[in-house]
C-alpha cells in the first residue's frame, strides 16, 4: 500500500503537523497474513426489528466524481489462499495465563468481607463476560493479584458485581469506598503494574456515578501513562534493565504482562481523549507491542484486542490531524476527511484477514454451544473508527455546498444506524452491550445524537423519516441495555432523549446539525447535539411557557436564531409535524389542548443541570457550557 496524499491538494501546512504515514501503513501491509476460513453460524434474530443499514435509505449520488461512497457494511465473501496460517488458541490471547488457579482465599474491604467462595465467583464472571474485551489482567488469581495490589483485586471484583451478584450491597458498597482506595493507592508513587492495570480497568468500566463534566478517567489514564513509563513498559520488557532500577524494580512483571499493560494504555488513553473532546494524547504506538504477536500482525495474534489496538492507533492519528485543522480555521476540509476515509478504507483490509480463528473463539468463551461471530465484533469496532472520523462532518466550512453537506450527514446516519443495529444483534446473542466497555457505549450514544439530529433537523430521507418510529427505537434500547443501574450515564440520556422525542411536537425544528464545538475533537457530536437540544427546550420554554398551547399548533413558533430555517427543513419538518400532529389529536380526543408548561415538567432537566452544566446565568437565562 501507498498512501496517496497529494501535497498540492491536501493542505501542506495540515500534512506538516501530521506524523509520516508511510512506515506504518507499509508496517500493516508486510504484517497482515491471510488467515484460514471458518464457518460461521448464524446469529439469531434481535428481540426488535432491525432495518438493514444498506436498505436504510437509497444512497444519494456522489456531489463530485473525486468522492468515494460508504464502504460496504458488510464484508464481502472473497476467495483465501490454500495457505494454512496456525491460529492462536483462545489462552494465547484472552485467557489469563499463569499456573491453575487455588480456591481464593477471604478478604475484607472495611466492613465488607467476601467468602472466598464469593470471590472465586466474581473472578470466574469477570473472566468469562469482561477479560475478553479488555485482557490486560494476565493472572488468574486472586490471591496473587491482592498481594500485588489490593486496589486491581477490588476493581475486577466491582466490575464483575455490576452485572452478577451474591450480594445486593456489595456494589453500592465498593462504588461509594473504591474511589477513596483508588485515589489513596496513587497518592504515593512508585506505582505498580498491577495498579496502572486497576486504572486501566476503572476507566474500560467506569463506576456509574460518573458525570459529563466529572469524570475521572482522565486523570487515571495520566496516572497511568506516567507509571507505565518509569516501569519501562513502553519498551514491552518486564524488566528492562534501564528501567528496572530503584524504587521501580519489579522483578515479577512478565514481557507479557508489560506488553498487554502498555496496549491498554494506549487504547484507554485515545478513548477516553476522544469522549471527552481532549487534545489527543501522546502517541505512544510503538513497536513495543509486537512483542506480545510473536512477529505476527496484531489482529492475527491478539484478535479483537490486536484489532482495537490498531484501529486506535488510526484514531489517534486523526485525532491529531483534526486537532491541527481546529487550530487553523473554522470547520473541517471535506476533502481532508476524504483522505483519511480512504485510508481507514485500506485498513478495513485487516478484518477481511483475520476473520476467522482468533475473533470466533474470542465471544465463543461464553459458551460453546453458542454461534461464533467472526465478523461482528470485528466490523463495530471498525465502523466505530470510521463514524468517529464522519462525525467531522458536522463541523463543515461556512462556504460548504448544500448538496455536499447533505450527502455526507445522511452517510454518517448510515453508519450510525449500522453501529445501533450491529449493537442490537451482538446484544442478542451474546449480550455485548450488557458487557461491553464504556468506549463501546459512548460510540452508541454519538450514533444516538446522530439519528435525532438527523431526523429532527429535517436533513433525513423519506425513506428514513418513514422509518423513524423503529430508528428511534432501536436506539432507545441500545441505551438502555447499556445501563448499569438507575441514574447512571446511559439511563439519564435515555431519559432525556425519551422526554425530547415524547415533546417532538411543540418543539421548534432542531436547526441544521452542525457542531459549534470543533476544537472538542472526538466528541463534537455529543456536544453539539446537547447544545443544539438545550436551545430547542429553551425556545420551548420560553415561548410556551405558562401559556396554554395546543399541542398540534405548537410548531408554528419562531423559525430558529437567524429568521430562517436550516437546508431543506420546512417542508420535511412540516410533513413529520402534521403526522405527528394528527396522531396527538387523535390519542387525546377532539378538541383536547395539552398545556405546554406541563409537558415540559417531564423533561429530566437533572440531566442538563448536573451532566452538562446547566445552570442560570447572570440574566437569569439557562447557561449551557458556558454558551447561552
């Protein structure tokens, strides 16, 4: 492979501040093997209806010969080489490895004290629903792992009683006193491997108190990266002897161990930089990690954890790339994000090469009776990568084309749907989103944004706006199977969005959805559409507040903050209003008014006050981020 970057047509300075592609693309190339083909079972169907991502709306031509549509949603079936390549075993690469494990001794935590029957418990669910996903933790027992760090003993116990239990207080209990111990753990460096790999864990599975604004994964992951690298576990030795010296010798760490440790890092701290809209964080995507593949690509060798690892490492590239383009003007090139597509298209190759062996077994832990999905879990988190890299498109030049913009909203919807439909079906057979890491449900809640800005800012299709009852949907339960407990993240936005969906008919229609956060790399999306949300409720409000409103007529408001509606969006948003108008008037009888201040009292307004910030400002008016 070449990468094909023009440097009279690709803004030199922008190419400047980016690292040279060239090594690392030629690095897959030369790495990447072909794998053998396995079988495949079939999925069973999801619990609801799941509109295919490729049916979803026919696809609008291309604005310009130059562009290059959607890739395909689905891997095509191609002929392999007769070449047989060993697969790893499922130990290599997500079983802990180590000697047999001894029934666990009991442990306390203050007033809590676990049998040790309790916590063998807890271990084999961990390892069998969460270790797969996130496989740093090399040791499989936990009496090991307490003598080594009580707090990493405590973390796997937390994220295993999330979702499995004995005892209906023990996660209560260690979400109120683990982040004490966390906190008191770190206060005095050196600090050890095995708790950077409790920080690592935090923020895969973060506690379900967390907020918007107070989550505390950043600083966990800059703790982390900081004890990593006086360990010397960037150079993928446990003991490298430069490294190993003084307070930092530790003689126990494995070359394994370091090597799955410093992978962890480095795809935590790219995660949690694109959430929460940070500068990306300092790539350190090296060569160390080879280490752990035996010479073999990483995807190869590791399966989805080698995959994940290198789509991140993609992703922190475009993080950077965005960061730099921030700076110098006001949106995003739509040919710059052109060229990175085309180059994340070249590495979609990687799941057509290893799509068999090592991502089969890696869900098939579960149980062996169940179908194994080769290609699912491989094809989110690579649609995960490319919607991060789409979302861009929300935040376009002012001199845009209409039609250009159109078309690249209503691809970035494509693949929204894609990834909340995927989500659905892995669900179903495999309970991946009752599972998976935070990473995995900040990308639903993006693809989330997306479907409502998309359909409520009249830039769908008639095919979608069709669909809209079922999109909306899918996306609610992709929510709420995400969801811990009450009053969590996921279950405040599904309260959210249900209550904006609920008032869908006296809110003003959403203006065009671009994001006014550009400089929030990786996460524009979630805070734009919050911002665009909050002024929609704030006109609401404001116009209809005290006032008796029918409920059809509702709509007949002010035409947004510029006089005038966004692209296209009169005549979709009146067609959505009426039918929606028509279908209120006939749940509530004839002549039945809805005071409009009463509808508004269901709104979670909790959820913008304490997530977001919502609070007055100095004129009284709701303040969001600091923007009215």
């Amino acid at each position: 492979m070449q990468c094909q970057l023009d440097a009279q047509q690709a803004l030199p300075a922008l190419l400047q501040a980016r690292d040279p592609l060239e090594k690392e693309v030629q690095t897959i190339k030369n790495a990447v093997n072909p794998s053998p083909v396995s079988a495949a079972g079939a999925l069973p169907p999801a619990a609801l209806p799941l509109p295919s991502p490729s049916t979803a709306y026919p696809a609008p031509p291309a604005p310009s010969a130059s562009r290059v549509s959607l890739p395909a949603l689905s891997p095509v079936p191609q002929s392999r080489p007769t070449e047989q390549v060993p697969t790893p075993t499922l130990t290599s690469h997500t079983t802990p490895t180590g000697p047999a494990r001894q029934p666990a001794q009991p442990r306390a935590l203050g007033s809590k004290v676990l049998s040790g029957e309790d916590i063998d418990f807890y271990f084999d669910h961990y390892l069998e629903h969460f270790h797969p996903y996130f496989p740093i933790v090399r040791s499989q027992d936990p009496d090991r792992l307490y003598k080594q760090s009580p707090i990493l003993f405590w973390t796997l116990i937390a994220v295993s009683s999330r979702r499995y239990t004995r005892d209906a207080g023990l996660f209560p209990f260690l979400v109120e006193n683990l982040p004490r111990e966390v906190w008191a753990a770190v206060s005095t460096p050196p600090i050890s491997m095995s708790t950077v790999n409790a920080l690592l864990v935090l923020c895969t599975w973060p506690l379900p108190t967390i907020r918007f604004l107070n989550d505390p994964s950043s600083s966990y992951v800059a703790i982390a990266q900081n004890a990593a690298l006086l360990l010397g576990l960037h150079t993928g030795s446990g003991t490298h002897p430069e490294f190993c010296i003084g307070p930092n010798r530790q003689t126990d760490i494995t070359d394994e161990e370091a090597c799955f440790a410093w992978m962890g890092y480095n795809i935590q701290a790219q995660r949690v930089a694109s959430s929460n809209g940070f500068p990306p964080p300092a790539g350190f995507f090296n060569e160390a990690v080879n280490r752990a593949a035996s010479g073999r690509s990483l995807p190869d060798a590791l399966g989805y954890f080698g995959l994940l690892y290198e789509m991140q490492k993609f992703s922190n590239r475009l993080s950077r790339t965005m960061f730099s383009v921030a700076e110098e003007g006001e949106g995003v090139p739509d040919t710059v994000i052109q060229l990175l597509e085309d180059e994340l298209n070249k590495l979609r190759q990687l799941q057509s090469r290893h799509n068999s062996g090592p991502s089969a077994t890696l869900l098939a832990v579960r149980s062996a009776a169940d179908p194994p999905v080769p290609a699912d879990l491989d094809l989110f988190t690579i649609l995960a990568v490319q919607f991060e890299l789409q979302s861009y498109y929300f935040t376009p030049l002012s001199t845009v084309d209409k039609s250009t913009f159109r078309h690249n909203v209503n691809r970035a919807y494509s693949t929204a749907q894609a990834l909340i439909n995927l989500s659905l079906r892995l669900d179903a057979s495999h309970r991946f989103l009752f599972h998976a890491p935070q990473h995995v449900f900040r990308t639903i809640l993006d693809a989330v944004a997306v479907v409502f800005d998309v359909l409520m800012s009249g830039h769908a299709t008639d095919v979608e706006l069709a669909n809209a009852e079922v999109s909306i949907k899918n996306s609610q339960e992709a929510l709420r199977r995400c969801s811990v407990q009450e009053g969590d993240f996921p279950m405040r936005v599904l309260r959210m969005s249900e209550s904006y969906w609920s008032l869908r008919h006296m809110m003003p229609a959403l203006e065009a959805p671009i994001s006014q956060y550009p400089h929030r790399t990786g996460a524009v999306i979630a805070f734009g559409t919050l911002r665009r949300w909050k002024k929609a409720l704030d006109q609401a409000r404001v116009g209809y507040g005290g006032q008796g409103a029918a409920a059809a007529g509702a709509w007949e408001g002010p035409e947004g903050p510029e006089g005038r509606r966004p692209w296209g969006r009169r005549r979709r948003g009146a067609r959505v209003r009426s039918a929606v108008g028509a279908a209120d008037a006939a749940s509530s009888g004839a002549g039945g008014v809805v005071p409009a201040s009463d509808l508004l009292q269901d709104i979670d307004w909790s959820m913008l006050m304490d997530d977001f910030d919502w609070t007055a400002g100095g004129a009284g008016e709701p303040n969001f981020l600091g923007l009215s």
